[in-house]
C-alpha cells in the first residue's frame, strides 16, 4: 500500500482504528474521520505511535449532519491529489427515536445516507485515482431489515439499525453496477459481532444485552480483517458488488438481491442527501 491514499471514517475506536492501523502498516497514508476532536487526534497519534513513520491525517465530522459530511468531503479533496481506498465505517444504533438537522431518523442519516453521500461527493478523485477501492461496512443485521421502517411510533433500536445496514448492502450493490469500467469496485460486508462501543447510544434492554454479551464478542482487531482484506488484497482486484464475512463472499437477503428495490432505494436517499435527480 506504499504510495497509496486512505480514508476511514469512524476510526476513533474499534474497528475503525484498526482498520485505519492496519493500512498504515501496510504503508498507506490514511486520514482517520471522527466526531471529537480530542479523541480523533489521540487516535491519529495512537497509529503513528505504533506505526513510525506513518503520515496519519485527522479529520473531524458529525457524519449524521449533511453539511459537516460536505465539509469533510471538501478537505479530504483540498488536502489531497489522489484517494485511493474509501472505507465507510461509522455507525451506531440509538435506544430512541430522534431526527437530524436534516429533518431525517438520525440511524437512517449515520449508518445509510453518510456512506452514500460522502462517496458520491468523493468519487470524481476515486476516478481520477482508479483502481480504487470503496469499502462499505454493512453487519449481518441486514438480513432482518426491512424498507420503512423508521416511524417515531414503535421504534425499535434492532429494526432502524437493520434496516440501514440493508441500504448499505442495497446502495453497494447499486453503486457497483454504476462503477463497472471505471476501475472503482464498491463492496460491503459483516466484521462479525465486535466488541466495540458502537452501542454507546443506546440504554435500556440493548443496552444491557451488549454490556453482557461484549465479554465474549470478538476483538476489533478481528473485526478489521474483512474491511482490510477488502482495501488492501490483490484477490478482489476488480471484483465488485459482493458482500463478504470472513474475508469470503457471501450471500445476502432476498431484499438486498431485490434489483429493483436497490434502484428504489437509490432513487430514494438521492432525494434526502438533496442530490439532483439527474445523477447517474
């Protein structure tokens, strides 16, 4: 990876930051995306600590905010020529209902629209920069995820989370069909059940369910190894359009296979992120 240029957002903690370590000692420079400013700093000189040498480049966003998203997108082109991996790693799950600036289901507006929109607003440099490689960090949640189910009546933590994590798999898929020829592949995955503090949002049951089961969940070192597998492996060089675990594709859900209702869903987050209709 010497030479090349890597983008990990949510990289302040778990798998984020080992994936984020992972590249630098593989001898890519890697720009790391937090919320905080302190803790996103920490994390950039936690890896250079580790890793001697490493160019580690910090940058701070509220991803659930399209504005900061935007913000974000314009530094990492300002302060780079190049963009080689793209890794869309933050999420979290929320015990309640809340809406974003945006007027949008903030687990809708982290785990979905975040991925789509700051792709979208770097994929002219990931052109310019192909092959490249776009990594999305979806779960196994998306299998029981179902379109629409966001409503401030009966929400559920399990249903807004699972349901974003389909339109990750859904927005991969429809993604790479728009990529082929252009040297960029855009592939989603499951790190497996980490223990990370992805949940920090959350009380109650879940909340309680997670602090129990974390003890036996795996390492986010582990958890890393697909979404490096992905940015860094030569065997998916030019493979596109899968989702993956354990470094293998796998199948996913009727409804993430649902050609149309990738395109729906398409169609659908372009309107939210305020994207002309006109885009491909």
């Amino acid at each position: 990876m010497t030479g090349t240029v890597c983008l990990v957002t949510g990289a302040t903690s778990g798998i984020g930051h080992e994936t984020a370590l992972g590249l630098a000692r593989a001898g890519a420079r890697v720009g790391i995306v937090g919320r905080d400013r302190a803790r996103t700093d920490r994390s950039a000189q936690a890896i250079r600590a580790d890793v001697p040498g490493a160019v580690v480049d910090a940058f701070v966003a509220d991803l659930s905010s399209q504005a900061q998203v935007r913000h974000l997108a314009a530094e990492v082109r300002s302060a780079y020529d190049r963009l080689d991996v793209l890794v869309n790693n933050a999420g979290a799950i929320f015990d309640s209902h809340a809406v974003t600036e945006d007027g949008i289901e903030r687990t809708w507006a982290l785990d979905h629209l975040a991925y789509m929109l700051l792709t979208l607003e770097l994929l002219d440099l990931l052109k310019a920069s192909a092959p490249a490689r776009i990594v999305s960090v979806a779960s196994m949640a998306h299998k029981r995820g179902r379109i629409g189910t966001d409503s401030a009546t009966g929400y559920s933590a399990i249903k807004a989370y699972s349901q974003a994590k389909l339109g990750n798999v859904l927005f991969t898929a429809a993604l790479a069909r728009r990529l082929a020829g252009s040297g960029v592949t855009a592939n989603s995955l499951h790190p497996g059940v980490v223990a990370t503090g992805f949940a920090g949002g959350t009380g109650g049951w879940f909340g309680l369910a997670w602090k129990v089961i974390r003890p036996f969940l795996i390492a986010p070192s582990d958890g890393a190894a697909t979404s490096l597998h992905l940015a860094t492996s030569p065997d998916v060089e030019g493979v596109s359009g899968l989702y993956f675990a354990r470094c293998r594709p796998v199948p996913v859900s009727a409804a993430a296979r649902d050609e149309a209702l990738q395109e729906r869903v398409w169609a659908s987050s372009l309107r939210q992120i305020g994207e002309p209709g006109s885009l491909p």
